[in-house]
C-alpha cells in the first residue's frame, strides 16, 4: 500500500468548496446526490430567491452539518460525475490531492 492519496477521504470544509463553481441550474440536483433532504433545499431556494451563489453555500453547508452518507470529496466527487460534472469532479479530485501552495 503506497499510503494515503492526500485528502481525497477526508472531509472538505467550506472554505475550499467556495472554489468550486457549481453551475447555477445544477446546485439543487447535487444537493440531492449529496443526501441533502429536497425539504431542506427548497427552504435554501426559498431564503435565497436572487442570489444562487447564497444557494450553491448554503447547500454545501447543509452537506457539511450533517448528510447522511459521508462527507469526503470523493463522495463530492461522484455526486458531481452522477448529475453529468465531469470536468468539475476532476478538479476537486485535483484539489484533494494536496495543497496548492506550500507553507514554509
């Protein structure tokens, strides 16, 4: 076993998803992938009518306080492959593999 492949188990937290640039007619089918109840959602859609950048956050805060299912970016990963996001989950597998900068 070569050893763990940087963090692509571990759990995002949020201030690395805000780089991902969920398209705004898609933030709601991955919040669904991610097992984020459609209850939930639409109270996000509600609060939220005009700004969908407040939607793509709060989601991905819903997700990180308590989905069922694991919250991993491998689990981000196949819920953007599942809603068709390809070249999206290939770079959060690229930004799971490490750090983009290096700390001194």
């Amino acid at each position: 076993n070569p050893g763990p492949k940087g963090k692509h188990n571990e759990a995002p937290i949020l201030k690395d998803l805000v780089c991902i640039e969920v398209p705004p007619d898609k933030w709601f089918q991955l919040g669904l992938q991610l097992n984020i109840p459609e209850y939930q959602l639409d109270v996000i859609r509600v609060n939220n009518p005009t700004n969908v950048n407040n939607c793509i956050m709060e989601m991905f805060s819903a997700w990180l306080n308590g989905a069922a299912g694991g919250v991993t970016y491998a689990a981000l990963e196949e819920a953007l492959i599942r809603i068709g996001l390809n070249s999206l989950a290939a770079l959060v597998v690229q930004s799971s593999e490490g750090p983009s900068q290096s700390v001194p």
